[in-house]
C-alpha cells in the first residue's frame, strides 16, 4: 500500500502565488489525522485540473493499485471538472483506492454520506467555475479577432501575422487578396476549389483547395 499526497498548481495560480508547500502542509496534516504515513509526494505544477486525473498521475509513473490512497488538499486540486471528479471517485472506489480530501474526508467510503453530498455540490460548482473561465476566454479571443488580432496558429490565406504573442496582428497580402476575390469569381462560375487552385497555381499563387474552400465560405 503507497499514500500518495497530490498537489497542482495551474500557470495562472503559479502566477497569483498558490503554493504548493501550503498544500503540502494539508496534506501532511491530514495524513497524521488519519493515521497514514505519506510515501509519495505529486507536485504539478502549471497543470490544469480540468486535465483527467488518472492523465496526471500517468506522467509522474503512478498506476494506482488497490489498497492505495490518495491525499488531497482541496477538492479542486483534484478536480475543476464536475463529470471527471465523480467519475473518477467511483473508479477508484471500484479499484480500492481511498480518496481523501481535506474537509470531506475519505469520499470513496460509502458510509460517509454528507461528505459524498458536499462534494457533489462542490464539483458541480467547479465545473461551473471551469465553464465560466473557458466563457471568458472565448469571448477575450473573440474581441480581439474583431479588433484584427491573432488568436495563434497559422495565418489563414490571404494574411500574414506581425508582431507576438498579444501583439500579433494579422496584415492582409495583397497578392492573396486578389487570388482571393478571383477565386470568388471563378467559384460563381461553377468552378471547383481543386479547378481554382490549379488555376492560381498558373498566377504563381500556391494555395491548397481546403484554403481556399475555408476563405470563400467565410
């Protein structure tokens, strides 16, 4: 049997200052009120807890095996996903692996009831949490695409991307603009995106037909 305590920190906590020595200091805690002795100590840190659990553990070569118990210091350490954290807590009751969590207690027993139910409420509410971020992150992007910025990846055709990071910006090229409203017209005519792209290639403009495809229906 290994105790493990589990601590994580996502970028942006490390960046407000979460500490994973306080959740250390949890953990130990309440592993000596449950009579356990700590063999493992998990840190992840810059780690999301939307990620799945079991993802997590994987990385750091833990495979859980009955008998095992796992100590956290908050539920959303564990957990911001309300479907994963139930999930998960049946698996590992199904496995024989106790899941206590400080204030809740050991949430894979049975027995205890109004821990079970607290922490039900409790995933759901970090599920919600989760949602509103992602909600946010969203509509942060979307005003920026409005405000000609670049959300990351490749540029689609048609532009090029200056500056980095929150800085980038997309810049039309001329040449592909014009490949662009031709490729229109030629689309009206009844031409297929494969047709169009070959006939660009005549121009010196080399463009896939799924580029092309994506910037006509645009």
């Amino acid at each position: 049997m290994t105790t493990y305590a589990y601590m994580r920190v996502s970028t942006v906590e490390q960046a407000d200052g979460t500490s994973l020595d306080d959740q250390k200091r949890q953990c130990k805690g309440l592993a000596m009120t449950h009579n356990l002795t700590i063999q493992m100590f998990v840190n992840d840190p810059g780690v999301s807890g939307a990620e799945l659990f079991f993802d997590r553990l994987e990385r750091h070569g833990i495979n859980l095996v009955a008998g095992d118990v796992v100590i956290v210091a908050k539920l959303d350490r564990f957990s911001r996903d309300a479907a994963d954290a139930l999930h998960t807590i049946k698996q590992l009751s199904q496995m024989g692996v106790r899941l206590i969590i400080n204030g809740h207690g050991d949430v894979t027993d049975e027995t205890n009831v109004s821990a079970r139910l607290m922490l039900e409420v409790m995933a759901v509410f970090a599920g919600h949490e989760r949602r509103v971020i992602k909600a946010r992150q969203k509509d942060g992007q979307a005003a920026k695409r409005a405000k000609g910025g670049h959300i990351g990846g490749s540029a689609p055709f048609g532009y090029r991307v200056e500056g980095r990071g929150h800085n980038a910006t997309l810049v039309e090229v001329p040449s592909e603009q014009q490949a662009i409203v031709k490729a229109k017209g030629l689309r009206g005519e009844g031409l297929s995106y494969r047709a169009i792209s070959r006939e660009l290639a005549q121009d010196g403009i080399k463009v896939s037909y799924e580029a092309l495809r994506r910037v006509c229906d645009a």
